[in-house]
C-alpha cells in the first residue's frame, strides 16, 4: 500500500473548492500525488502528467517482458522449428492486420 502524507491528502469537498490550487500543487511538483478522500478513504490521486506517463510506459514495458518470456518459453519447448522474426517486422505485420502498434 502506497503512504500518503498529511499534504498529499485532500476531501472531495476541499478539492472541488480550490482545485486549480492542488493542481498548481501537483504539477509544479510541490508534491508527488494527491489522494482524493471520500467517506474516510482515498478514492482517487492525482499525478502529473510527466508520472503518470512514466509510469504507463513502465507498465507497458513490464506487459511486453511478461509476453516475450511466454512467447520464449513456448518457442523452446516447441517440437517444430518456428521462425523467429524481429519486433520491428511484428509491428509492421501487427499494422498490415490492422492492430494499432
């Protein structure tokens, strides 16, 4: 579980009163998050810009890792010779079938 401090917490009722100045707060990096309470509990936090996006491609990087060990582990336990082809040649085949890549 994530620990907030006492100036990373906020009420719904206090941030729909003074929004622009927690988002001020937020993307100035006054501070990292800001925890939406509602009914004694976080709801929701808000990022910058700049962490949410660092943390997406993280993710994305850490979902792509997780497919090529499966995609690797199936490939060396095959009993048939596979064909191997690079990401970028998976991309542009990704793109001929329509996939947004």
């Amino acid at each position: 579980m994530v620990a907030y401090t006492q100036n990373e917490m906020v009420g719904v009722t206090e941030l729909s009163k003074s929004l622009s100045g927690f988002i001020d707060k937020v993307a100035s990096n006054s501070i990292e998050k800001l925890a939406v309470i509602r009914h004694n509990k976080p709801e929701v936090v808000i990022l910058s810009i700049d962490e949410y996006e660092r943390m997406k491609e993280l993710n994305d990087y850490i979902e792509e890792s997780e497919i090529a060990d499966i995609i690797k582990s199936r490939v060396t336990h095959r009993t048939t010779k596979a064909e191997m082809i690079t990401h970028d040649e998976m991309k542009i085949h990704l793109k001929s079938r329509g996939c947004n890549v």
